[in-house]
C-alpha cells in the first residue's frame, strides 16, 4: 500500500497540472476563436481610415497595434489572467499622451464587478468594444 502522503501529493499535483494544462487550452482557443477574429474585423475598418495595424499571435496572447502615419497609436496586448475560479482574458495596453511625451500604460477587464465570468463567456463584440472604449479618446485628442 502506497504512503498516504504521497496519495495526497499525487491528486494535488495532478490537479494543479490538470488545470494548467486546461487553462493553456482556454486561452489558446480564446485567442484563436474570439480575439484574432475581433482584431482582424478592427483591422479591416480602421484601415478605411487610413491606419496601418499589425497583428500579433502567439498561444496566450495576442498583441494589436495601430500606427497613424508611422507613429504607433495604441498597442493592445489580450492576455489571461489566473482567479480562483478560472482564467480571465485582460486587456494590456499602451499608448501615448501629452504629445507623445507621456507613454502610459493600462491593464482592463472585459466585463466590470466581480470575476462571476468565464473565458468562454468573452465574446469578439466585448473584446471590439473594449478596444473602441480605449482607443476612441486617443482618436477624439487629435
């Protein structure tokens, strides 16, 4: 008969690998599913208006940035964030004020309150939207 502490180490290691293992997956197909397909749409309009944008895809992470004339705009990077119930997707941003002078940078939650969401309940229209909330101001000072 096997140790009891290595019966108890075992279901606790194979637990934690069990759930890092699903939320690598979650964000993979999160970023494949909802995030490209959001970015390529904002990709299509903005260059309407004359922006460059290039778009970036690695497996847990997808980055987003627009350039007006040369000069980047905004970078918008989608990442996961681990809670108690889950992983979450954010948004990490960067971008610049004051004439270029300030470089700030923001991290932003697709849905407010509590974290009572899944990954699987962010759709390509909150991650367009998130994007529009961030970008909109940046457009409107110039």
């Amino acid at each position: 008969m096997a140790d009891w502490r290595d019966n108890l180490g075992g279901a606790f290691e194979g637990g934690v690998r069990r759930t890092k293992e699903q939320e690598a997956a979650g964000i993979t197909s999160f970023i494949r599913s909802v995030a490209i397909p959001a970015f390529e749409e904002l990709r299509s309009e903005l260059e309407k208006y004359g922006r460059d944008v290039t778009l970036r895809r690695a497996d847990t992470s997808a980055t987003f940035i627009v350039y007006n004339g040369g000069v980047e705009e905004i970078t918008y990077r989608i990442q996961s964030r681990t809670f108690p119930k889950g992983i979450l997707p954010f948004a990490d941003l960067r971008f610049k004020e004051r004439g270029g002078l300030k470089l700030v940078r923001r991290e932003s939650m697709f849905r407010s309150g509590d974290a009572d969401y899944t990954i699987q309940d962010v759709s390509k229209q909150e991650v367009i939207q998130n994007f529009l909330s961030h970008y909109m101001p940046l457009v409107e000072r110039t």
